[in-house]
C-alpha cells in the first residue's frame, strides 16, 4: 500500500472554513445580518451545484431552479406533513427530503436534457425549466398556485432541545449542511467519475475514443447535481417557511448563472464567493435602492468583459505574487484604482438615484447624500454628478495604465527569476 502524505494545505483551509461558519453569528450578531448570512450559505450550495453541471461537466443549464425548487416544494409537503403527526421527520433531516427529491426528478429530467450536448441541452433544459414553472400554476393542488404553500419549521418535539425557531439557530443548521455539501462536492470533484465530466467537457470525442459513453457521464453529473439543488432547496423552505413558484422560476435559474460567473466557473471556491456577492446584491443592496438589479447587472457586464475567469481567477493571479513577496509593489496603483473607481461609483449612482427618482409617480425627488440634499428636478445636481462620473472615468483610465505597466513589470521580473 503506498503511502499518501497528509495534504497539510487542504487541511488548514477546511478547518478555517468550519472556523468561519462558527464564529460569523459572533461577530456578526445583529438579525440582519444572521439572515444575509442564511441565504449565502443556501446560495453556496445552489451554485456549487449548478457549477458540477456548467463549470466541471460543461453543460450550461437554464432551468437548474427545477431542481431546487421542487426539491423545496417536496420538502414544504413533508414539513406540514411532520408537523400534523402524520409524517415523523426530524427537521434537520429534512435536506434529505429535498436531495432525494432533487435526486429523483435529475433522474427523470436529465435522461431527456442530457441526450444533447452544448446549445441544445440549454435550449432542452430552458424547456424543462418552463413546463415545471407553468405546472406550478396549473396544478394548485400540489403547488399552492401563486400564493405558494406556507408552512411552520417548529414542529414537534424539539431536536436536542433545539426548536429552530430562532434565526441562530437556522444558520447554523443551514451552516452544518452548507458545509457537509461543500466537501462532499469537492470530493466528488476527485473521484473518477469528476475527472470524466472535465473530460467529457473539454474533449468529448477523445472520452469516446477510449470508451466512455459521455451521455451517461452527463446524466450521472446532472443527477448529483439535482440532488445537492434539492438540498438546496429544503433548506430555502425552512429559513423562509413558504414555497411558490418563483423557487422553480428562469429568474431564479438565472441568479445562480450569474452568481457562479460572478464568482469564477472554473474553479471550485469560485461560485462560494460569486453566492457571496450575489445575496449582498439581492439582500443588502435591494434594501438601499430600488436599482439594485441594475447595479448588479453592471457588474455582471464588467466581469464578463474585463474578468471572464470571475472573482476567483482574480485572487488567484495575486497567489505567485504575494508568494515572491512582490505584492507590496502593487498597492499603490491598486489603491489609486480602487479610489478612482469609488469617485465614479459615486456619480454613476448619483445619476441613477436621480432617475429613478423621477420615473417614480409621486416619489419625492430630493435625494440627501452626506447631510446634503438636492432635487433631482434641478441642473445643478445632474451637472456635478456627471461631473464626478467623467472625472472618476478618466482618473481610472490613467490608473489602469499605473496598474497595468507595474504588472508587466513585476511578471516579467517573476519570469526572468529576478525576484
């Protein structure tokens, strides 16, 4: 038997993630914030999940909100189930509900969606995703209709004297599945069948070639994937205690696209962060402002063009550089990029505030911004904002060239073995 060393690095970085899922609610104790921090954890697992499908099998799905979402609905009929005695179940394993659901219905759906590969999975998966979305409505007696179905998460005996009434202790039942998901995702990622959906991804004819049907390495990876979704799913249903149909809506197969892009397809932590920014967009932000989708659709569009590999591919350029202690070169011009784009920021949101403002019938239209107020029916504050917009613009275009040029510098340093 030959002898494998303790991967020492893994190690660290799990343990410091089971840290951070303990000690968040101590540092962040407020119920706002045990909310945003729920509904990251339950994002995590929904775009870890897509991300088997997109990122590691290749397979670009708009319907993945099936999954999850009739996972939850299962998971909401055995909840109301438990809670009239009918249907012993204890909460916390009411996940499991949800995975089997997800599990099933990937078994069913994915035998037709991943008989084609490429544009027409999508457009298969798309198809899927809208027949589902359009039985929600027709059949109320299994969906609610539009009202959804509600239920109540205390039920029964408590669990160890643990009633998951309070938001605490939702999080951390949503923090001990988000992590077990985590690492059984990422150990599926090791094993033969996820080295075959990356190969099957990259060059399907060669998979082929040396005997593996890639239409069942396909199935089998969109079926696992259902699975965690319908976890996903439950645990959506106990922190909100309702389900409707916009759990199985293109909106919501659409959100966990964009969080997973946002977040870095190829690799593994990247839909963790993309989940991240995503649920601080939707929650945090949505409560500021009512264009809270379009800043998020800005954002998305600066990624794709500036940053294809997503926040990931980002942080991991920094790694060689930080490693060769050269990192320290390259705070100036990052710091005057980040002021740059702050001043901008502040005027592309100025002018934006103001025109919402307007298009609202019977909204006020005096904005206040640091104790100064303003009327968005006035020249004057549409002036300055654009004023600050053009300035941050042509400040950052100048930091980007700062930011650019000492990069060539330090790579090409790196390359030629002088740092």
């Amino acid at each position: 038997m030959k002898y494998q060393p303790l991967n020492l690095g893994r190690w660290v970085l799990w343990s410091g993630t089971a840290l951070v899922f303990l000690a968040a609610p101590q540092l962040f104790s407020a119920s706002f914030a045990l909310t945003l921090m729920t509904q990251m954890g339950t994002m995590i697992i929904f775009a870890l999940s897509y991300n088997m499908l997109l990122g590691q099998g290749g397979m670009l799905s708009f319907g993945h909100a099936v999954y999850s979402g009739l996972g939850a609905y299962l998971s909401v009929h055995a909840l109301n189930l438990a809670g009239q005695g009918a249907f012993p179940l204890p909460l916390p394993l009411l996940p499991v509900v949800g995975g089997l659901a997800g599990l099933a219905f990937g078994i069913l759906f994915g035998y037709v969606t991943t008989r084609r590969a490429g544009t027409t999975f999508a457009l298969i998966s798309l198809g899927v995703g809208e027949m589902v979305f359009a039985c929600s409505l027709m059949f109320p007696g299994f969906f609610g209709g539009e009202a959804g179905i509600s239920t109540n998460r205390v039920v029964g005996q408590p669990f160890l004297g643990i009633s998951f009434g309070p938001a605490i202790q939702v999080y951390y039942l949503v923090a001990f599945w988000c992590f077990i998901c985590m690492a059984a995702m990422f150990a599926l990622t090791q094993t033969p069948l996820g080295r075959m959906a990356n190969a099957v991804r990259d060059n399907p004819e060669r998979a082929e070639f040396v005997g593996y049907n890639t239409q069942h390495v396909r199935f089998l990876q969109l079926a696992l994937s259902a699975f965690f979704a319908g976890v996903s799913g439950a645990l959506s249903c106990i922190n909100f205690e309702i389900v409707s149909a916009e759990n199985v809506s293109a909106i919501r197969s659409g959100g966990v696209l964009l969080a997973t892009y946002i977040g870095g397809v190829p690799f593994f932590f990247g839909p963790i962060v993309g989940a991240v920014v995503f649920i601080f967009f939707v929650v945090a932000l949505s409560g500021f402002t009512k264009a809270w989708l379009l800043y998020l659709g800005l954002f998305f569009l600066l990624m794709v063009l500036y940053a294809p590999g997503g926040i990931a591919s980002l942080i991991l350029l920094q790694i060689p550089v930080i490693r060769a202690r050269r990192f320290g070169e390259l705070l100036l011009p990052y710091a005057l990029a980040a002021g740059a784009a702050l001043v901008a920021l502040a005027g592309l949101i100025g002018m934006v505030e103001m025109v919402y403002r307007l298009s609202e019938q019977g909204a006020s239209t005096v904005l206040t911004v640091l104790e100064l107020s303003f009327d968005a029916r006035t020249t004057p504050p549409w002036i300055a904002f654009g004023a600050v917009l053009a300035a941050g613009l042509a400040a950052l275009r100048q930091a980007a060239r700062f930011v650019s040029a000492r990069w060539d510098s330090v790579q090409q340093s790196l390359q030629s073995g002088t740092a």
